[in-house]
C-alpha cells in the first residue's frame, strides 16, 4: 500500500490541512468544521487518479513522461526483451500526481456541485510515498493496433520490482513510435495502480443515493427522449436548463455504485476470501442478507424480505459499504465514509468500528470522517489491544470474548492516524500504544456527567 499525504488550502471552512492517509485515518470534530470538504476532496484527487489510469491509451490523455522509452524501444528490436525498474519511475509518478491534484482544484466547484467562484483560492497537493508494489501481482497488459493482434506483451515480474516488454509477432511491422507509445501507457497504468489500487466512497447522502437512484435515471430517460424527439434547437436548450442533475461527484459515485448492484458479480472479494470473519460481522449487523434480483434490491432477515426502499434506513445505510466489501474490496484501496455511524444504534456503530478495523488490517486504507464518540473510543480500544499480552489476563480475555473482539481487530498505532477540525483549524491527535488521547467528544461527555451528577443530587 502506498501512503499518500494530502496539503489542501482554502477548501470549505478549513483554511489549511495536511492529511495522511497512513491506513486508518479518522476526521473528527464538530459541525461546519470541514470534515466533508477534506473527505471528498481527497476522493476528487485518488478517482482522478483512477480515472486517469482507466484512459490512459486515449489520445490526449496525460501520461508518465518515461525518459527512456527510446531505449526500451531499441532494445526490444535487438532482443526481444526489455526490462524497466519502476522504482525509477517513482519522480515522474509524483509529477502526474501533481499534475492530477492541481487538475482537480482548479475544478473543485464541480466536485461540490457548487460555484467554482467559492473555491478559487483553493489548493491541493498531494505526495505519494512508500509506494508497494504487491498490488501489481498479476498485472499484464497486450499492446496491438486497432483491432491487429497483439504485438507486444507487457507484465509486472515481482522478484524484481519491474515491468517486463516482450516483442510478439508482429512487432517489426510497428513504428517505434508507437511501441514508445505503449511503454507510455502500461508504465502509467501500473504506477497509477501502485499508488491508487482503487477508491470507494460512501456519502452521508448515501441513503438518498438507494432511495432515489432509479427515479433519477427515470427522468434522465425522459429528458433525453423529449430531447431526440424535439428538432427546436431552442426547445432543446430550454429542456437542460429546466433540471438540474448537479450532485457532489462523491453523490454520483454513490449512485452509479447502486445502478450497478444487480450486475454485479457475487464472487467473494480477495478480503472476505482471507477473513471470512469480515463477511460474518457486517450480516450481523445488518441482520441478515442483501439480494439484487432484476433491479430490485430487497433485504431479507430469513423471516420476512423487504424492498430496500421499504426497510429501516440503517439497512439502506449499509447497502452500499455491504456490496463492496463483500464483492468487491481489495488490498490497496482506499475506503472513503462519512458520517459512518449514520443512522446506527451505538451497538452496531461499535462493532462498524471493528468491522472496519477488520478491512483494515487486509491491506485496505481506511479514511472515515466522524461525530461518533463509540467509534472513535471503540477504534481507541483496539488500538490499546495491540499491545495487550497474549494470552491476557483471564478477565480481559473474559471481556473479549463475551464482546466478540478478536486479535484480528487491533490496529498498529503506526498505521492510525487521527484529525480534529475546528474553527481554529485542523489538528493531529496524538495516538499511541494506549490508544487515541482524548478528543472532543470526551469534554461533551465530561460536562453531560456532571450535569447529570448535579441535577440528580440536587434538592
């Protein structure tokens, strides 16, 4: 996994930040403090980044500037064979991820659904380090021209860290320009992939995105066929500019992720697949299944089955965290939530704590923006675990396991990395073998117990 650290300035109410995503990452702090803005901001640079891999061999589109692509291009026609170290790589990947960052806040009102004018100040920079390279285990790219067979074959040979271009039939026949080319392309790819596997966000409008995905794509429909049938030009213009489908790009990724449920394969994803524990853990807090049946989502508790958009809206909360976890997360991706304990009793926001403290420790980053004092505290105990003896002493393995807590739950205090926001700005909280200190959740507690102390003596 790569570690990324955010610099962002003039974004919302927060002035300046500096985020680290180092593998858990928690934002808290109260309302109207910036929490969102830093969360989706953040997600605006990695699916860019994202977006960027996926259209690498376009026309037009930015790619690594690789210095000796000429070289690899004649040692391919000499050999056969060619090899590029992708450690070498790294400067030239963090240009492109510049280049990305400055792209994305020079657009950051549409990231928000919201005036450019209110962002023109702002500014963000992102530095990629520690990158690991395990995440390219497998990858392989075919070079061809048009629809022509494949004429050089590309793949990432991890005992040397590097990728390896090897010529096919056909190679002679092509320009050097075009094998340069295609050295371009699968070298951007693969870094791109080491720096950012993947991303997934989960909104706080997220249960909106469940309930309204489909009337949204209704009415498009019917925008768009009153559009084709209308020849006015005028008539035409009028019909965009009587709706508005503007969201928050973190909204759309909710419902697009939602459209795509019921095509979605069910095979276990590499998480679940080596810690079934995971799967358990979050249909017990759901409280039983989801199923994708046609376009209909339904949610079935082994006694009744509900459409989604009938059940609780903890269970529409849920949906979308449920479906890409089970089907789809893996080690390497960064997992964006706001607000996860929307709309969940305390019971269940602790075990989300774990649930996540579970995705974590397979290799996922984990980035979460918070109100809630039982995740934070339930985070802090897990943070504590790591350190306890094992076996403990009889009466905290007692605890453990009346609480259903496994080792597999504790979380390096290397690996967290904790924030507050406030007016006067953003703040790190320090985390050590004893867990996240104090935040303040814990001074709002503190004055509630002692109202409650002095009101229940009082005469």
């Amino acid at each position: 996994m790569a570690d990324l650290l955010f610099r962002l300035e003039s974004i919302g109410p927060v002035s300046s930040a500096e985020i680290r995503l180092a593998g858990m990452t928690v934002i808290t702090g109260g309302n109207n403090t910036g929490k969102t803005y830093l969360a989706h901001s953040i997600f605006g640079v990695l699916n860019r980044a994202c977006h960027r891999r996926r259209v690498a061999q376009f026309p037009g589109q930015d790619r690594i500037d690789v210095e000796n692509a000429e070289q690899i291009s004649q040692q391919l026609d000499s050999e056969g064979v060619a090899r590029l170290e992708l450690a070498s790589l790294e400067p030239a990947l963090q240009e492109l991820m510049s280049r990305i960052s400055t792209g994305v806040s020079g657009r950051i009102g549409s990231l928000f659904a919201a005036d450019s004018a209110l962002f023109s100040q702002a500014e963000i920079h992102a530095q990629v380090f520690n990158l690991d390279y395990s995440v390219l285990q497998g990858y392989t790219r075919a070079a061809r021209v048009g629809r022509s067979d494949a004429f050089l074959d590309v793949r990432f040979d991890a005992d040397t860290q590097s990728l390896i271009f090897e010529a096919l039939d056909g190679y002679a026949d092509v320009a050097p320009e075009r094998v340069q080319f295609w050295v371009r392309v699968a070298v951007t790819e693969a870094m791109l992939r080491a720096a950012v596997p993947g991303v997934f966000i989960s909104s706080a409008e997220r249960t909106g995105a469940v309930i309204f995905q489909r009337e949204l794509d209704s009415t498009a429909a019917n925008l768009l066929d009153a559009f084709v049938q209308s020849e006015n030009p005028v008539e035409r213009e009028a019909m965009v500019r009587s709706r508005d489908f503007a969201h928050p790009v973190a909204v759309d990724a909710n419902i697009d992720f939602i459209r795509r449920i019921a095509g979605m394969r069910r095979e276990p994803s590499p998480i679940v697949k080596a810690n079934p524990a995971i799967q358990t853990l979050i249909e017990g807090m759901a409280g039983g299944r989801y199923k994708a049946t046609g376009q209909q989502l339904t949610f079935d508790t082994g006694q009744v089955s509900l459409p989604l958009i009938a059940s609780s809206s903890a269970i529409r909360s849920l949906v979308d965290l449920n479906f890409y976890i089970l089907y789809r997360a893996k080690p390497g991706d960064f997992l964006i939530i706001d607000e996860p304990e929307l709309n969940l009793h305390p019971a269940n926001q602790r075990k989300l704590a774990r649930l996540l403290a579970l995705v974590h420790n397979q290799g996922v980053k984990v980035l979460i923006t918070t109100h809630s004092d039982y995740i934070v505290r339930e985070l802090s105990a897990l943070v504590s675990l790591s350190s306890v003896a094992v076996p403990a002493p009889e009466d905290v393995e007692e605890v453990l396991r009346e609480q259903g807590i496994t080792r597999s739950m504790a979380l390096d205090p290397q690996k967290v990395k904790v924030y507050s926001t406030s007016a006067t700005g953003v703040h790190d909280v320090p985390v050590s073998d004893e867990g996240i200190e104090a935040t303040s959740f814990d001074d709002v507690i503190d004055d509630q117990n002692r109202l409650v102390d002095m009101v229940g003596w009082a005469e």
